[in-house]
C-alpha cells in the first residue's frame, strides 16, 4: 500500500472540483489498496471504519437472507464511493460489501477523515455535501427500482 | 395503407415472452426504412399493431415483439410460412448523422433496445464515424435481456456496452442497479455526443435528466416516444401528444421537444 498521489484523487469522479489543498489534507487519511474477485470489504453489522473511491472493478452490496444466502442488492464500479454508514453513529455497516472483480481502491480512515472535517469546517461542508448526493442519488434509484419500470414497457 | 404481404422466414425466441420475427417480403415490400422508424403490423383476422424495427437487411425485416395482447401474441406465435401484412414505415428515425457527433450514446431499458438495436449496428458498421460507441443496457432481470448473443459481435466491433439489471439471479456475474447508474462509467464527451435514449417513459425521463447533469445538451438527447399509434399516417389523432402526432412527428424526437410534454399529467 503506498500514499495515493494527488493526481489519482482529482481524477476521481466524487472529488471533481475539490480544492488542491484540501485534497492533499484528504489525501493523508487515504491510501491505495486493492481486492481479488470474491474478497469481502465488510460484513453487515460490522463497525464502519473505512470508506473506498473505487477506481477500477466492481463491488457488489449484498444483505444475507437466511435460506438464500448473501443477496446482491447493487453493484458499484469505478467512479463510485463505497461506505458512508462511517459518517453517523453507530458507525456499523447495514450491508455487506464483496469485490465481484479485482478492484482498485483509494481507502480512507473514516475516524481521521472524521477528524480532520471537524477541524477543518469548510472541508467537512464540502465532503459532507458530496456524499449527501450521493445517498440523494442512490435513494432515487432506488425508488425507480421499486417502480418496477420495465413490468409494464410495452412493444 | 395496404398491407404489403410478409411471410416469416425465422421466429426467435429472445425471452420468454419477446420473439423477434424475420419477415421477407411477397412481393415488392414496404421499401427502404430508418432505424427508429415502425411499421404497422397486421396479423390478419385479428388486428394490427404499431412495431418498431429491430433490424434487417436486403428487403429481409426484424420485429422484436412482447406478447402482452391478442395481435401481439398472433405475431408472436407466427410459425415461418405465415404470411403477415406490413404498411409503412411510418414516422421519424433517429437520425444518426444530425446533428453531427463525435461521440454516441445509446441507452435502453426493458424492450426499448429493438429500436435502437439498428442503430448499433448502423453506427459499427462505420468505423471511424464516433470516437465512441457506448451502448448501456437495463433490464428487470438477465432473463430479460433482448439480444444477449450480439453484445460480443459489438463489443468486439469497438463499442462499449454495458449492462445492469435491477434484480440479479445467482448465475449474474454484471452490474446490479438502474441503467442510468452505467453512466459514470461510459466513456463519452458529453458536449459532443448524441444520446438515443428508449424504455419505459419514466425511464427516459430520469436518462435524460442525468445525461443534461453530465452536460448532454437537450437537442442533442433524443428519445422515442410511445403512444396510442393506431393509424401510422397522423390522421387518426389516437397518439397526440400536445401538439405532437407522435406517427406523424415522432416516435422519435429531440428532448427539447419532448420534455415540457412529457411533464404534463395525463398529456
């Protein structure tokens, strides 16, 4: 694992736009690491410490079911943040996380990020921000999957 | 307004209950057809019904049809030697080269991919013509999906294709959520690109929303429209919309035109 460079935190969809120096004071609770297909990031219930910017592959969520097993309920691919139950008490996963592909990450220490967006407002504001639409996002697409779209598409 | 005789040379089964029926003509045909464009299919003794094309080449013609009603199930259930009436084509296309881009963005939910199916393979038949190709692909499930066996031929023809399905099956290997999540990973400059957008009405509604927050300009997004269609010709007013004859002036038409109608209830 080594420090991730400014440049691959600029590039990264989730920080577009983000001031240089508060990238570089963001960048020093992160590092890069990486996944084989079919290891597991975190496990439902579990205490929510990190947070990813996924870079390449792809990482499904999943929930266990009893009799069905570990239930994929979304796939995030490069591009996306993975975790933000780090953000509020308890701090404890509500699914579960598995790298479906190898997959690249920047890992962040939500404690230290923590931190630092308590002594720094205006970076706490901002990341705050980025995440929240993100839950905004994936709460819409949500409510388009439980519309059950294509049921009733026609020919 | 005469059906043109057809018969059917080859039926498929792309789900359980989708078939893509190839049609040759009798005689001299419907003539030459835009991708985006339909036809009016009559199975005679029962009734007809608006289709959009899904492909075919040298007179030969490609209907992909859902089995949701009486005409649509006699169509379905067509064996080949069924002769089958055709008018048409009817209604604009999407345009491939107007206006002109660099990049091309297809994006298609459920049976929405049989319209734009022709653009793909119109676009890779080109190459050179877009920087890129991306084709994003959304279904309820796997089994849904339309046209599985060509997303290699694609794939290997330069394109980008990417699909997700809301719910997975243990045998899914692919992406899980809406297909407008796939558009963080196409590769595109959206100020250059056309975007072709068909599914389920709330579906394009969403698409075109995301692709303008990326910066797809309106008139360059475009989407196809389905409504009462019953006559093909803009005579019968079933399929107004507005002060659209979706027949007549779409299906398919610029997002600048369709979205103030499309937020209309009940329009």
């Amino acid at each position: 694992m080594t420090a991730p460079t400014l440049d691959l935190l600029a590039a990264h969809p989730f920080l577009a736009g983000m001031d240089r120096q508060q990238l570089d004071r963001l960048a020093r609770w992160g590092h890069r690491s990486q996944f084989h297909a079919g290891g597991r990031l975190f496990s439902e219930d579990g205490k929510a410490e990190r947070f990813w910017l996924i870079r390449d592959g792809q990482v499904a969520l999943d929930v266990h079911v009893p009799g069905r097993g570990d239930v994929l309920l979304e796939t995030l691919g490069p591009g996306s943040v993975l975790g933000w139950s780090w953000l509020f008490p308890p701090y404890r996963w509500q699914f579960g996380a598995t790298a479906l592909a190898h997959t690249l990450t920047v890992e962040f220490d939500a404690a230290g990020v923590r931190q630092l967006c308590e002594e720094d407002p205006e970076l706490g504001r901002d990341l705050y921000g980025r995440f929240i639409a993100v839950v905004v996002d994936r709460l819409q697409a949500t409510r388009l999957r439980l519309l059950d779209l294509y049921r009733e598409d026609r020919p | 307004m005469i059906p043109q005789p057809y018969r059917v040379v080859e039926r498929k089964f792309e789900t359980t209950d989708t078939v893509t029926v190839t049609l040759e003509p009798v005689g001299a045909g419907i003539g030459r057809w835009a991708p985006g464009q339909f036809t009016m299919v009559y199975a005679f003794g029962v009734g007809e019904v608006p289709v959009s094309i899904s492909g075919g080449s040298c007179g030969l013609i490609r209907h992909t049809v859902r089995d949701v009603g009486a005409v649509t199930h006699a169509i379905c259930t067509a064996q080949p030697g069924t002769v089958l009436g055709l008018h048409g084509p009817y209604g604009h296309g999407w345009e491939l080269d107007h206006p002109p881009a660099e990049d091309l963005l297809v994006l298609a939910g459920g049976i929405g991919l049989a319209p734009l199916r022709p653009v793909v393979t119109e676009a890779l038949a080109r190459p050179g013509r877009y920087r890129h190709v991306c084709v994003l692909i959304g279904a309820r499930q796997p089994a849904d999906l339309l046209y599985t066996h060509e997303y290699g031929a694609w794939r290997a023809a330069g394109a980008q294709v990417l699909v997700a399905v809301d719910r997975a099956d243990p045998s899914w290997r692919g992406s899980v959520g809406v297909v407008t999540g796939l558009l963080l990973q196409a590769r595109f400059a959206a100020p250059r690109t056309a975007a072709f957008v068909c599914g389920p009405e709330v579906m394009m509604r969403f698409a075109a929303r995301d692709l303008g927050y990326l910066g797809v300009p309106a008139d360059r997004i475009r989407v196809s429209l389905e409504r009462n269609m019953q006559c093909g010709t803009g005579q019968c007013g079933h399929c107004q919309l507005g002060p659209l004859v979706v027949c007549r002036d779409g299906p398919v038409v610029g997002w600048d035109v369709a979205a103030p109608l499309l937020s209309v209830k009940e329009l």
